[in-house]
C-alpha cells in the first residue's frame, strides 16, 4: 500500500521513527563527545495555524504520542535501502553521518558546514537529546575515525512536512580535524532520467541491521510518469531500474548527483518517503527549493552551488 496522503505520511514516517528509536542502543562514552544532559531545542520556522486542515495529522508529536498511537504494533519490520551495497570507505562520501536520538540510531543526514547537518524534518518528531556520528561508514563502533558530536539546536522548515520534509541542525561544537567535508548543495534542477545515488544506514534486505552504510545507483523519474502516482511537485521522483530504493529506515540521508564536470557529489534531495515495499519509488524533499532558507538559517555558512 502507497501512503500517499497526508494523514498516512504523518503517521508512517512517525511509525517507521518509532521502530528506529527503540532499536538496541549502541553509545558508548569515549573520549570524542561529552554527555550532556537535557534536550535538543526544536524551533519551526513556518508554523501551521489552528484552522490549517493538515495540522491534525502532521503535527510533530512527542514519544508518550506515538506509543499511544502504535500500541500492539512494534512488531512490524523495520524498511530499509532495498538492493544497495556497503561503501567501502568514508573518503567516497565523507559528508555522511548518523543522527542518533539519546543512543538509539534514528535516520541519515548529511554535513553541510562545520557547525551544520541536514535531514529531513521528521526525524525530529521526538523529544530528548539529538546527536550526530560522523568520520566513519561503521555507524555502531567506536574508532580513530569516527566523531560523535551533539546537537544543540534543531529548526524544522515546516510544521506541514508533507511535501516540505526538511530540517537544519546546528552542533554543539564544529568539526575540525576530521576527514570529513560538507556535501555540495545544488540549485540545479535534475533532468529526467538523470542517475542519481542513494545512501543511508537502513536495514538490509535480509532485515538485519547493516554495520556498514549502504547506497545504491537510482535513476530520477518524470514525475508525471504513472509510477510515481502521489508524487509533489516539491519533490523528486527516483528509484533503480532493479528495485534500487530507500524507505524511511534511511530517512534524511542524500539524493546525490555526480557532476560530470567537477566529478564531485553534489546533493539535489532529502529521502522522504515512498512506497511501503520499497521496491517501487522513492521521494526526495528537492533541495533546489530551499537554497534561501538554508543560507539563512546557517547564516551563510551553507550555501547552494
């Protein structure tokens, strides 16, 4: 079944989320973060008001919410990248990272400046402390590599995430020293038919939770083509011609686009949501949309190409 609808898009992206959280903890102290407690602050910049029609299924809602709501239903797989395979090293996509919520991983992000993560705004539908792993496609141990770092603030572009699921996340502390780079953001509208590449650290296909980070080749769509019934215009249709696809275990991570000219990555969307099988098609949050509200929010430090 395709949720294509606001109303099933609020709720299954929360669901999916929720199996993610209580997940099997994986922090561990060491010597690269500093524990803090309290919670991440969430701002939003655009607001729903009372009368908004959507505001009652696309609220962002807190974890005592989604218990209530999912009670009798943990049993349900999480999804996953359906048909990707392990990147081998962090220096081919070394603006990936983990976002983690209180030690449980919960979705994908990329690196967009020192100070600066990307994501899609409904990974933030939860309360208690954010923060990122970056350095490393091994988003479980601990290394000489990898760099945990928190989360102090988090700004969701929208309140109304359909169509418009995005958020910027401001660390507590830049990363210096780390063999990692903040991905280039385009303004370029991708042709149809175009290749694209997803990654992301969802589960596999055999429905176990991958050590590695995965990705896969993907191909963008017409969005009027039949296969991406539901699709927004806000958005990017894409999927493999073998079955190649995220699902909202991988939300937040990149839709990339290898420039041909620079042979540099260059990222045009946010996974967002999609079929239920994950076999079908993907959609991205089109980042060219959003250059303005970027560059303000991370005060010119994140800017468009």
């Amino acid at each position: 079944m395709f949720l294509k609808t606001p109303k099933f898009f609020g709720i299954f992206c929360i669901f999916i989320s929720f199996l993610q959280v209580y997940s099997k903890s994986y922090c561990t102290k060491n010597s690269k973060t500093e524990e803090k407690e309290g919670q991440t602050i969430i701002e939003l910049t655009n607001k729903l008001v009372e009368n908004d029609e959507n505001i009652l299924k696309n609220k962002l809602i807190n974890e005592e919410n989604i218990r209530n709501i999912l009670e009798g239903n943990t049993a349900i797989d999480e999804l996953k990248i359906h048909r990707g395979l392990s990147v081998n090293h962090i220096n081919q996509l070394p603006f990936m990272a983990s976002l983690w919520l209180d030690c449980r991983r919960l979705c994908t992000c990329s690196v967009i400046s020192p100070t600066h993560i990307l994501s899609a705004g409904h990974c933030f539908g939860f309360k208690g402390k954010y923060s990122i792993m970056a350095g490393t496609v091994n988003a479980i141990e601990n290394n000489t590599q990898s760099l945990w770092i928190n989360i102090k603030k988090v700004n969701i572009f929208s309140e109304d995430i359909f169509g418009k699921d995005l958020a910027i996340a401001e660390l507590e502390s830049p990363i210096n020293g780390y063999d990692i780079q903040p991905v280039i953001l385009s303004s370029r509208e991708i042709s149809i038919n175009s290749s694209a590449y997803i990654a992301g650290w969802g589960r596999i296909d055999d429905g176990s939770s991958p050590v590695t980070l995965q990705g896969a080749n993907v191909t963008v769509w017409d969005n009027e083509d039949p296969k991406c019934d539901g699709v927004l215009k806000t958005e990017i249709c894409a999927f493999g011609p073998g079955g190649e696809n995220t699902c909202f275990g991988d939300s937040g991570g990149p839709l990339l686009y290898k420039n041909p000219e620079t042979n540099n990555w260059e990222q045009i969307g946010i996974t967002s949501r999609g079929s239920w099988l994950c076999e079908f098609k993907g959609f991205f949050t089109t980042i060219r949309l959003y250059c303005d509200w970027i560059e303000k929010i991370t005060e010119g430090k994140a800017k468009c190409n």
